[in-house]
C-alpha cells in the first residue's frame, strides 16, 4: 500500500507531505483546489511522461517521492531482476526528479531506473482511475482486458494470455516474412529470364582475364602485317646478306684487327670489342629470320581476332564497362541472381511450412484463452450480481459474451462484448449503448472493485469515479469503496459528502496564498474537522445545525439500507 508521498515544486504545490493509512482515504476540497495536481504527482512515478511545464518555480527542479509497503514477490522478483535492492521489510521507495533544463531521472531504491521499467513497477504497486477512463468501457479492447483480469487463477492458465501474444507476434512475424519472400520472389521472377539471357550471353563468350590485351595486339599486327615483314626482311639482309652487309664488314674488321692487334695493347681490346658486336648483331638477324617464319600474315586468322574483339566491345557497350575483369564480375553477379531465385523458392516453401506451425500453435492456445475467458465472463455476471445491487441497480443485469472470429487477432481468437440492460425485462445490448453517465460511473466502480481483487492490487485510487450519481446511489457507492477497503486501500478523490463520510482517513485540498502567490494545500482532517467540511459538503460555509447532524450521522453509517 502507499504509506507516505512527498511532492515539492510540483504545479500549485510547493511542498507537502502526506501519510496515508490503511483501508479507505477519501481526499475532497473546492472544484480548482488543487486535488487532481495529486494525481498528476503521482502519475510520474508511474512513467508518466515528464514536461517542465509543471515547475512551480521554474530555477529549482521537481521531487516527487512515494513508499510503499508490501510484501508481494513478483514485485521482489522484478526488483532483483533489474538490479535494484530489495528491502527485507517490503519497503519500496519511488522517486521522481524534474530539472528545469527538462531531464528527468528516476530511482527505486536509490537505484537510477528507466521510465519503462517506472511504467512496469507501477503497474504492480497501485491503479489509478480517472474520470475519463470510463469512456474506455464502450471499447473493445478495455473490454477484453477486463475478461482477462478474471480468467479463473487454475493450472494450465498462467500466463495463457502472456503466451497467446507471444504465439501470435511469432505467427505474425513469420506471415510478415512469409509476404517480404514472396514479393521479393515476384519481382525476381519479372527480372530472372532477362537476367538468364545476360548469363548465359556471357558464359558462352567464355572470356579470359588478359585476353583483351593479347588480342589487340595481334590484331594490330596482323594490320600491318606485310609492312613489318618487309622491315625485318630488309634490315635482316642489311645486317646479313651479301659481302657488304654489316656481318661481313664486321668479320672483315675483326680479321684486319686481330692480325695486327699484338702491336699495341689498345687494338686488342678494340677487337674483342668487335667480336662481341658482330655476336649480337648475328644474334639479332638471325631472330629478325626466325621472327618473319612466324609472322603469317591469314586473313581467316585476322577476321576471327576482329571478330572475337568486336564481342568483347560489344558486351562491354551493353553492360557500360571498359574490362573484361569488370564483364567476369558482371557474370558472377548475374549467376548468384539466378541461384538467388532457386533459394528463394525454397525459403518460401521452408517459411510456409513454418507459418502452418505456428498458426496452429496461435490456434491451439486461442482455443484455451477463448475457454477460458468464457467461464471468465460467467464469473463476471455471477459476481456482478450482488455489486449491482449494491448500488442500487438490482434490476440491471451485465453480461460478457465471448464470440470467434474469422482469424486470429493480436488479442485472441474471439471478439469480447460487454452487454447491459438497466431494467428488469429490458434487452441486452452493447454498453456504450445502453448504460447513463450515472450508471457507467457505477459499472466502473464496480469492474474496478472485481479486477483489483483479482490482481491483488494493493492499492486503488479513484479520481471522482462518483460523477454522475447522487442521493442514496451515492451512499450505496460509498459502501462498496468501504467493503473494498477491507482488502486493499482505496483512494478516492471526491465530491459527494456520502463518500467522504465512509471513508477511516479524510484529507482536504485548499488553496492558500502566501508571499503573493497561491499554493495548493492538504491537510489531515480530526474527528471534528471532518464532520465540520462534510456539513459544508451538504450545505454551505458555515455549516447549518441540521447539516451537522446528518455529517454525523453519515460518519456513524447511520444511513438507510
């Protein structure tokens, strides 16, 4: 339960302290006191989202500060879970930090959390209705989640809900993965003949990496080919040819030389310098030989290198390269395309397969939850019975009806309806349709009095969850938060004196002004204050005799049943 909360520099608020009891805690004061301002405190500590706005003073930054006591191990296990400590005596400390530059910072325990981890613990510690909540009991998603906060605590139920949504965003997933795959396979089957065509082009050019270079040398060669023959030709005959060629002249100098060379040292070296020369020019012309019986001028030869270059530029023009190596790559590219669609196809038949699994595992739980909130919404009409009774609507009867769908949802394999009817004899219909702002505050009250039970929530707060009724509903209403306070404490915000009467703890909100501003205030109210602001609640500042009396007397429960 909340036992203690501390709010400093929060909207009107610039410092309080406030302890609450056990069982019921009625809060009233003025319309525009200041008693919502609580609330919106609170909401923080709940992962509400922070805004600067609410800055008292705008130079100093925001605390909001809750403890609670229990002893529950689910809030023990989530605790240790995220490293934060675990009091031995059930003590769990929220704080909230606002800082005029706009950051917030969170800690349970001392320890810094996140805001998420604010919105899972809170969810745990306390549940907050407000007035507006109500509009959510005509929707369908607030219906479902009723049924399921009743779904019978038997084995084989835990978690069925918890694990329905995993069942179905693990189905979902694969649907969502199933349809990317097949997509991506239309699209490749539009592109894959194309793409076949480019392949196998490529593949029975059977290009080779340097070829380019090879045969476009050749190919110049073979142009020229009678040109380079003559050269060789001629200058092989000058070197070697006839008496006067080079060779001879040079074998003639070397001989003349040799025979006079041991005359002087020089003429020696002179002639061995010949010698070398006339071997390297004997060398050349006999390579210049050898080299024009190679050369072999074939215009067969010429047409096929012509033609084997002219598919290779055509094949670079059509795919906007310049190299061969760029033409192989463009190949690999192509051939894994191809082999992309074959994989594709049996993703798609791997995923499909997986899909059929598990949709029939969403199926096969669906069937279970659909169970199982059906003898839920059997328990919701039996148990709302006396409720409705309770608040003066003991002719009004409220059912859930449980229906499947054509298909899975992400909420389960059926469609949750909260019907009403408010007269005896009357027809059942849809209760946004058939409930008064009177009767859905009363029906709200009374859906939160069954779910709190059943999820052993410590603590409930209501925000004015009275609008709407009056009179002798409204005592009955009082009684119902009472009998719920027997088991959990319960805060309620509110304006009716019959409310307020029943309540074991009473504060009061009030504005006041000081130092030329005005602040929101709460105060304990003792026996006598709180018959005193009843009184007023029932008649006027300053109270009549007769108000006096009643206050009285709807603080002793001296009320008719």
């Amino acid at each position: 339960m909340l036992t203690h909360l501390h709010i400093e520099n929060y909207a009107l608020i610039r410092k309080t302290d406030i302890d609450f009891a056990k069982g019921f805690v009625a809060i009233t004061g003025e319309t525009g006191a200041g008693k919502s301002i609580m609330l919106g405190a609170l909401a923080l500590l709940l992962g509400q989202r922070a805004d600067t706005r609410v800055l008292f003073d705008t130079a100093s930054k925001c605390i909001v500060e809750a403890t609670f006591q229990m002893q529950n191990p689910g809030v023990d296990s989530l605790l240790s879970s995220n490293d934060v400590d675990v009091d031995s005596d059930g003590t769990v400390l929220v704080r909230r930090e606002i800082l005029p530059t706009a950051k917030s910072r969170a800690f349970v325990n001392d320890t810094p959390v996140s805001v998420n981890f604010l919105k899972t613990l809170g969810s745990k510690l306390i549940d907050i209705h407000s007035q507006h909540e109500t509009l959510l009991l005509g929707d369908s998603g607030f219906q479902t989640g009723l049924i399921d906060s009743l779904l019978p605590k038997t084995k084989g139920n835990e978690g069925l809900v918890a694990r329905y949504r995993e069942a179905y965003s693990h189905y979902a997933s694969l649907k969502q993965q199933l349809e990317a795959l097949t997509a991506e396979e239309q699209q490749k089957s539009k592109d894959l003949d194309y793409n076949r065509f480019l392949f196998e082009e490529l593949e029975s050019a059977n290009l080779q990496a340097d070829e380019q270079e090879t045969l476009e040398q050749e190919a110049e060669l073979l142009a020229n080919a009678e040109e380079v023959k003559q050269a060789m030709a001629e200058v092989a005959h000058c070197l070697n040819g006839e008496e006067s060629s080079v060779v001879a002249m040079l074998n003639f100098s070397k001989s003349r030389l040799s025979k006079v060379a041991n005359y002087h040292a020089e003429l020696k070296a002179l002639s061995e310098r010949i010698e070398s020369s006339l071997i390297e020019l004997q060398d050349v012309a006999d390579n210049l030989v050898e080299l024009d019986e190679r050369i072999v001028y074939s215009p067969e030869r010429r047409d096929e290198v012509d033609e084997r270059l002219n598919l290779i530029y055509r094949l670079q023009r059509k795919h906007n390269v310049t190299t061969i190596a760029e033409l192989l790559e463009i190949q690999q590219q192509l051939d894994a395309f191809i082999s992309s669609v074959s994989d594709n196809s049996r993703r798609i038949k791997e995923c499909m397969e997986e899909v059929d699994k598990a949709y029939s595992a969403v199926q096969s739980i669906g069937e279970q939850l659909t169970a199982a909130r059906r003898k839920a919404a059997a328990a919701l009409e039996h148990e709302a019975l006396p409720l409705l009774e309770a608040v003066g609507m003991g002719s009004a009867t409220l059912r859930a009806t449980v229906e499947p769908t054509a298909t899975p949802g992400p909420t389960g394999c059926d469609r949750i309806t909260l019907l009403f009817n408010a007269n005896k004899g009357g027809t059942l219909q849809e209760l946004s349709k058939a409930a008064s702002g009177g009767e859905m505050s009363r029906l709200m009250l009374i859906i939160k009095a069954l779910t709190s039970r059943a999820a052993l929530l410590p603590t409930v707060i209501f925000d004015e969850i009275d609008a709407g009724i009056s009179g002798d509903i409204s005592v009955k209403v009082g009684r119902i938060m009472q009998q719920m306070a027997q088991g959990m404490q319960v805060i309620a915000i509110t304006h009716l004196p019959q409310i307020a009467a029943r309540a074991n703890q009473h504060y009061k909100v009030y504005k006041a002004e000081e130092d030329d501003s005005t602040y929101s205030k709460i105060v304990l109210l003792n026996a006598g204050e709180r018959q005193h602001e009843i009184a007023v609640m029932l008649s006027s500042e300053p109270p009549t005799a007769a108000a006096l009396q009643t206050a009285q007397e709807l603080m002793n429960g001296e009320t008719k049943q």
